[in-house]
C-alpha cells in the first residue's frame, strides 16, 4: 500500500516477543521447506559454478525418480507411475532446463532462487487456466521443484551471505538457517508460527537477536527490501516506518538495557539468601559459546545441542568433525563439566526423501529412536564422544528417552564402540551417561531409571508439550502450552524428588529453568542446578541471590495443592509483588 506520493504507509503488526531487543532493518524473505533459502547474488565468475551445481541437483532429482520408478519393493500403481513420469519428462525438459539456466547466469542468482521463481512462473500460469487437468499439473511442477530444491541443499551449498541490516522473515524459521548463517547473522527475525521454545527462538536468545512470531499471514505483506522495525521486548513490528516512529524507536532501545549486559565476570556459586547454592550452567547450541556463559557466570555446561553440527555441515558430520568439535567445545569449556546430548533430530531432517516425511514428527522417529535405527551415525557419534571424552570432563546426555531399555541397549553399544578403540589402541575416557527427561513416560518411570542412567536432564519443553499435548512450536495452542500448569509442577518436583532419592543428580534445562518468574518455584522444589542459554544466567543469579530457599519452597509447598494454571499464576504473581518485585523491574 502506498500513498498519492509513492511513499509506502507505515503498518504496524501485533504478534508474540519470543526473544528481547529492538532492530530496525530491511526484510530478506525466507523460503524454502526442509532448507531455507533467499536470493544470493552473485559474481559473473560464480555463474558456471552454480550452473553446474544446479545439473547437478537435476540429475541427482532424475535419479531418485528412476530408483523410485524401478524399486522392487514400491508397489507403485499405473497411476503413480504416470506422474513419476511426467516429473522425469518435465526434468528432461529443454525449455524448462534452459529456463533455469537462464535465470542462473542473466540474473546472477542461486540455484535456489532461479528454481524458484522458474517454477513459480509456471505455477501461475497453470493455476490460472480453466482446464482442471492443467491445472492439476501445478502440484507436480510444486513436486519437481520441492526436489530440486533438497538435492541442492544436500550438496554443495552457496554461501548464503545475508547483506548487512537484514531482518529474517519467514513462515517459520529453521534453527538450521540461523546455524548455516554463522556470524552473517539477520539483526532480527520475524515469523508467522511458532513459540517461546521453538529451537530457532532458543537459539535467537542465545544469540541476541530479536525476534516477533505468530505474525499471521505477514508475509503476503512484506517485499525483500522493505524497512521493518522489530520490536522484541513488546512483540510489536512496524512495516514501513516513518521517520518519526524510527525516531521514537531508536530513544526507546538503549532504555531497555539486558541484565546480561549489567552483570559480568561472575565466578561465585549462586548461593541464596539462606545459603543454599544453586549450580548454574549453560545450555550451548555453538561449541565456541561457553567463555560468554562463563563470563555471565555458569560453571559447566549443562546442555550441548550436539544437532547443531547437523545444521552446520548439511548432514551427518564424519566422525574426525564430530571430534574435532567436541574436542574444540572440551577445551573451551577449560576443566568444567560438559553435557554433550547425542543427536536429537527427527528423520525428516536428515533424510531428502519426501516419502519420509512425517505426518507427526514430535512424535515420530526422532531422538534415541533415530539413533537407534540408524546404527552406523550413532556409533560414528559415540565413537567420537568417546575420544574426545579423554581430555576432560564430559558426559553423554541421550534424548527422548521413554523406557529404561532404551538406556541399556545404548550402554551396550558404548562398551561395543570402547571395545573396538581398545583394540585399536586409541585412546577414550569414561564419560557418564546421562537421560533427557522429557516424555512423560520417563518422568513416570524415573525412579527405575535411575538404575539404568548416570543423571537427568530435564527438559520441560518437550515435557510440557507432551504432558498438556500443546505443540511447542504452534502458536495456535501457545494457551495451552502452559508451564504453571499443575501437572507440570507435579511432575517436575516427582522427577527431582526420584533423583533425589536415587542419587542422581538433576539438572533443569528447559526454557523454565532460565525464567526468573518460574526460579523460585524450581528452587522451592528442590532444583539444585539450573541450565540456561547465556543471557538469561545474571538474571537468573540476581533472582537465587535474592530469594530464601524456605520461602521458596513455602510457595512451592503451597502452588502444588492449587488445581489450576490460573490459580498457580496468580499465588505466584502475588508472591513476587510482595517479595521480589524489584528483580523484575528493569528487565530482570
Ligand atoms: C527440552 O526439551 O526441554 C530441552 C532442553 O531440549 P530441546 O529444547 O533441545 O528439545
Ligand atoms: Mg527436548
């Protein structure tokens, strides 16, 4: 929309803050499924180089359809064999390869984005035709290129180099893009879907980048380009801002100071005012992250994302990265314990085959049960655990844990994989071996799991989801995604209470664990180490250093009776106004 004079108007969009800041810059789209992409542009010399990477997403996109058409054991009907045929001529097709070429070195674009907008091309004329047999065509050619695209991401990838001041936009964003990107980070992101716990927001926070989900239907509005104000502390972003409202924006940023930035070069426990201590740690997704969480005070990590690899090398790394890593991570970390968790990712992000695509991934293979079925990458990774394991303090962490069997046929396969290094003389450590919890069958079961497992992590983001059945990456059923809610808090204190019990200690490393508004209660539950991203530890220490481990678990006491999230919120609010009210101020 714009005005008589050609000037855009000013919008302003109302969505949910899912990681703090204010950052004005200009919109870079998203697109993409299992890898996102934007419009790259690039050098005259670069041309035949994406030419050729692009004929080589085509043959590798031919070859898969071929397989598909002669695979023995795919009952393939007539019918699906006519449209795997029909993809394999529209692929062999001349004026739709040229079209793509043409587009590659007249355009001076990525694979990527000539893919797409060739195909968009002929998704509207086909879709605009009266003839519903044509028109069907555009699912194909959505199909072929949904290929294409996949082959190019499992190849070599073009840098994707994000200009200066950009500001993400997507449907959703990958955590796999903010990985890919490395230090060419967007200033800020925004989002139609998602939530707080979404990985790609944990990440965010991680690494300061403000953000604005839930944005619904945003993205017909936005053109690549267009100037965006994102306003991360109130979940507020302004399309087209004017002068005056940037103005306004820019006084407003360096009022809302982090407290990360107000704390610094802490060492100490945090202890509180009754002197109980309360073990801080950082949950890292980078394996150069810890001196930051060590300087804001964490004294281990907690929590390794050790799926960030994936994200970082577009497959499986080779186990001399996967050591390389861990070892580079063991260095940093400088004598303090590391929790490295073994991948946890679901199948459709390794796999480019559509036909593995899950209907449901949070429930489907994923976690321990991906790893478990695929045997070769796992023992890869605890291969490399093991080495790296030989220079310091590092423990194995397992996700997705739901049967004390799970944890026993993993420590088969460790004293299988130490086996084979003993016998070829290479040196491993022992690390212990530690269980997410965060299905509920676990917490249900984690008094016998203590027998089988080292120490608990536990991870209420996936323990929420799964307990209240609310998707933590749906925004839809953000109000139902509630961490106050009674059977959570039952829950959490149950696990600690078992741990506690079987002497194994727990640590917390969900989102929960490093909210200043849900400490208190941990603590009053008898949490006794707390794992966060970077940012949120001074807050979180500047809450433990203020309350009183009895007054703490009098409320704790007190909520774990009340019967409803709103009530818990409310008892909790209250608690904090008479209390506390002056740690959550200023950004505490
Ligand atoms: C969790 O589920 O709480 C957790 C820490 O793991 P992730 O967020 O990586 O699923
Ligand atoms: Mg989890």
């Amino acid at each position: 929309m714009s005005d008589s004079a050609g000037r855009k108007n000013q919008i302003r969009y109302v969505g949910r803050a899912v990681s703090r800041g204010i950052a004005i810059g200009q919109i870079v789209s998203l697109y993409g499924d299992r890898r996102q992409f934007f419009r790259v542009s690039i050098n005259e010399d670069a041309v035949s180089g994406e030419v050729k990477r692009l004929r080589t997403a085509i043959a590798v996109a031919r070859d898969q359809i071929r397989r598909l058409i002669r695979s023995e054991n795919t009952a393939l009907n007539s019918i699906a064999e006519g449209i795997l045929d029909t993809h394999l001529l529209v692929l062999e097709d001349r004026s739709f390869l040229s079209a793509l070429e043409d587009s590659i070195s007249q355009e001076h674009v990525n694979a990527e984005w000539a893919v797409k907008t060739v195909t968009d091309s002929y998704l509207i004329k086909y879709r605009s035709l009266d003839d519903p047999n044509i028109r069907e065509r555009a699912t194909d050619i959505q199909d072929i290129s949904d290929r294409i695209q996949a082959a190019l991401g499992q190849r070599r990838r073009t840098p994707m180099r994000l200009p200066a001041g950009s500001v993400l936009a997507a449907k959703e964003i990958r955590p796999s893009t903010l990985i890919e990107l490395g230090e060419d980070r967007p200033i800020a992101i925004v989002s139609e879907h998602g939530g707080w716990t979404s990985h790609a927001y944990i990440l965010a926070r991680e690494l300061n980048i403000p953000a604005v989900t839930g944005l619904r239907k945003i993205l017909r509005h936005l053109r690549n380009g267009d100037r965006i104000i994102v306003d991360g502390y109130r979940g507020e972003v302004v399309l087209n801002p004017s002068a005056a409202t940037e103005a306004d924006y820019r006084d407003r940023a360096p009022k809302a100071p982090e407290i990360s930035k107000i704390v610094k070069d802490v060492t100490e426990p945090a202890r509180t005012l009754d002197g109980r201590v309360i073990r801080l740690s950082a949950n890292l997704d980078s394996v150069n992250g810890y001196p930051i969480a060590r300087r804001n005070g964490a004294d281990s990590v907690g929590l390794f994302r050790s799926e960030s690899l994936i994200g970082r090398f577009g497959r499986f790394p080779t186990e001399a990265q996967q050591y390389e890593a861990y070892s580079t991570l063991l260095r940093s970390a400088a004598g303090h314990r590391v929790n490295i968790r073994t991948f946890d990712i679901g199948v459709g992000q390794i796999s480019g085959r559509g036909d593995d695509r899950e209907r449901n991934p949070a429930l489907g293979l994923r976690g321990i049960r991906l790893s478990l079925s695929y045997a070769k990458e796992f023992r890869r990774q605890i291969s490399a655990l093991l080495r790296a394991s030989a220079a310091g303090e590092m423990n194995i962490v397992l996700p997705m844990i739901s049967d004390p069997g799970e944890v026993h046929e993993v420590r088969e396969i460790i004293i299988d994989v130490r086996e084979r290094l003993r016998s070829r003389r290479i040196a491993f450590g022992e690390p212990k071996i530690g269980i997410m919890i965060e299905v509920p069958a676990a917490a249900i079961l984690a008094d016998e799991l203590c027998a089988e497992a080292d120490f608990f992590c536990l991870g209420t983001n996936d323990l929420i989801q799964y307990l209240l059945a609310a998707d933590r990456d749906n925004e839809n059923v953000a109000n139902w995604y509630q961490t106050l809610h009674p059977a959570v808090l039952r829950t959490v204190r149950d696990v600690l209470a078992a741990g506690k019990n079987g002497n194994r200690p727990v640590t917390l490393c969900g989102e929960m664990a490093g909210s200043p508004f849900y400490i208190p209660l941990l603590v009053g539950m008898g949490a006794e180490e707390l794992s966060m991203n970077a940012n949120s530890l001074p807050g979180a220490r500047r809450v433990i250093e203020s309350i009183a481990f009895e007054e703490a678990q009098a409320l704790a006491r007190e909520v774990l009776k009340l019967p409803t999230p709103a009530l818990i919120e409310s008892r909790v609010r209250e608690e904090i106004r008479l209390k506390w009210e002056h740690l959550f101020l200023s950004g505490g």
